[in-house]
C-alpha cells in the first residue's frame, strides 16, 4: 500500500457485518454512476477537466465520470490535473482510461498548458496542516481559484466549497439552507468563503457558468467521520463530544448528486448543499460502532449546542435521496475495520470548534 494507508490492527469480533464488495474492488463500487448522472452526462457533451484530482475524492469523480460517460454512449476524454503526492498514484487513474496531467496549479506555464475543455470540476484546497499559517490558506484558496476560474471562464464549472461557510447551528434547526447566513468559523472556513468569492468575481466579469457545491462531510471505507469514531472505539481513545452533531453522505451518493450539479451551474454561481438527510448525534454513532465492533467507546467532553450542520432538502429534491443510510455507512466501515483493512490516515478533525486544522 502507498504511504497514506495505516492498518487498523483488530481481533474480529464474534459477528462482523459483510461487505457490500470485494476489498479490492472498493473503488469500482464508490465509482458506480447512478441514472440521474447518466441522464446529465448525455446532456453535456465534450471533455471533461477535474482539477485536483489527486485527494480524496478525485479518483472516484474521474472513475465516475469515465465510466458514466461510457455507459451514457458519450465518448470523450477525462483529465485528471493533479501534484498526484497524497494518495492514489497516477496508475490508479491511467488503468481507469483516465488522462493525467501533472503539474502545480500555482505555476502559470502548467496552468496554460492544460485543456480548454467545456466542462470543469475544481476540487483544489488546503485545509490540513494550515493552522497558523493563513498566508497558505490565502495563496490555494483564495488567489488560487481566482486565476482558474479566469483561466477556464468559458467553461461550466462545478466547484467545490463546504458548509464550513455557514456559522454553526442548533439541531432543531434542521441546519442551514443555501440562504442560511454566511459567518465562517476559523481561518480555514473563511478562506473558503473567499475561495466562493472568487469564482463569484470572475463569473461576474465573464458570465462563467458556475455551482458552489457546499459540502459537508463525505465518507468512504477508508475515510470520514465514522472512520475516526471506529478508530478511537478500537483503541479506547476518549471520543470528544463538543462537537456533538454532524452531518454524513455516502462518497458514491455525493458524487453522483455532484455531477448532475452540472445543470445548475449559472451566473451568478448557485450555491447548493450536498450532505445526508440526517443530522447525527456523534455519541450515538459511536455506541452502534462500538455494538457493531465489540468495543464499548470512551467519551469526553460535552454536547455543545451547535455544530456545522447542512440541510440538503434542496439537493435531494432535485437528485434524489442519498441511497446509502447512516446504519448502512456504520455496518460498512465496521466491516472495513473488522476486517483490519487499510485506512487513509487523515483524520477529519470534525470535533474541533476553533475551525484551525
């Protein structure tokens, strides 16, 4: 396994859920397009651009994008821009016949040399490891995305932001909507707040047709909100309560709701959320993980009564409800872990309340 993978290291409890898949065919099966995404991929024909392909949901967006693109009967090509230095190397896309690209977004020759094509998705951001360091969270995700969206201002353009641009909420409040106030927590969350500004801007200058997609935590086997829970029920690490609810979507739901966002994309940009149904009590995600693994989880802290939380109404009006539940996320990551397979070692940091990763 690369460098971004840790093992679990688990005694399997008596019971474990099964799978929904092989371990090795994980990818496929987070990558499965459903028809709605069919259905927009025939609508938009040409190329496709993902820049940032390289994190934790670009190798599932391309594969999504290819294999829906071949199933809708419209051949084109996928491109994959990315540093490709975290997690899946550039053979994980090339073996999908996805096209990579390498290069550096902030140098302007690799940045001109990229594409044109008529439809791009940018997932570029920092986040980790910025705490403290503002200048960084200026230069990706606030310059940055400026000077991509002048550079492919012609093209329909779904862009990722997160619900971190919202203040924290109640759970009464079923979470924010799209209207919802924007007042940021944390350094982190108001550079994506200036990254959304950014394509504003340019949109306005060149009618760019755009989406903002605000996303609030998707998860896979190896990666998310329940992965960090099931880690620390495993090793009887005291859990945090102070941010005590979230909001959770299964990594193949939110990429196929991604997609179809296609057809909002505007000018102006139109914000949209792309979360679960469901706002999650964390200790009650951590009791049915630790019923689900044989381990009795350790709690510390206290429920706080906000969080960053989404209401995505809009978005399953529009695309569906999310397939997978929360228990059908819970068993599957159970399962993952049970069966001590590798993980990405990348925690969420979903407990802190400052908004400093």
């Amino acid at each position: 396994m690369r460098g971004g993978y840790v093992h679990t290291g688990m005694s399997s409890p008596s019971q474990i859920p099964p799978l929904p898949c092989a371990p090795q065919e994980v990818d496929t099966f987070i990558s499965r397009p459903q028809p709605g995404t069919l259905e927009t991929l025939q609508e938009y024909p040409g190329d496709i651009l993902v820049l940032g392909a390289g994190g934790k949901m670009g190798l599932h967006l391309c594969r999504m994008l290819a294999e829906g693109s071949r199933l809708a009967g419209m051949p084109r090509t996928v491109y994959a821009a990315s540093r490709f230095r975290t997690l899946a190397g550039r053979e994980a896309y090339e073996s999908a016949g996805i096209r990579t690209l390498v290069g550096d977004f902030r140098d302007q020759g690799f940045l001109d040399s990229l594409p044109d094509c008529p439809l791009v998705f940018y997932l570029v951001g920092a986040k980790f490891g910025t705490a403290g360091n503002p200048g960084l969270l200026e230069e990706i995700n606030v310059r940055l995305p400026l000077r991509v969206a002048e550079r492919f201002s012609s093209a329909r353009t779904v862009a990722f932001s997160t619900g971190c641009v919202y203040s924290y909420t109640t759970p009464a409040s079923c979470g924010s909507v799209e209207s919802s106030p924007l007042e940021p927590v944390g350094e982190y969350a108001r550079s994506c707040l200036g990254r959304e500004e950014a394509f504003n801007e340019v949109s306005a200058r060149h009618r760019t047709p755009v989406v903002l997609v605000r996303l609030n935590y998707s998860v896979e086997f190896r990666y998310g909100v329940p992965v960090d829970i099931a880690r620390k029920v495993l090793s009887g690490e005291p859990i945090d309560l102070g941010m005590g609810y979230v909001n959770i979507i299964w990594q193949g739901d939110a990429l196929n709701h991604i997609i179809q966002c296609l057809s909002l994309a505007s000018s102006p940009p139109v914000p949209i959320n792309i979360t679960g149904r469901e706002i999650l009590r964390v200790r009650d995600l951590a009791t049915r993980l630790g019923q689900l693994l044989g381990r009795e989880p350790v709690f510390t802290g206290e429920e706080s009564e906000t969080a960053w939380l989404s209401n995505a109404s809009h978005s399953h009006r529009l695309f569906g409800a999310p397939l997978a539940s929360p228990e059908q996320i819970l068993q599957w990551v159970a399962a993952w872990q049970a069966r001590e397979q590798p993980v990405y070692d990348k925690p969420t940091g979903f407990e802190r309340r400052d908004g400093n990763f």
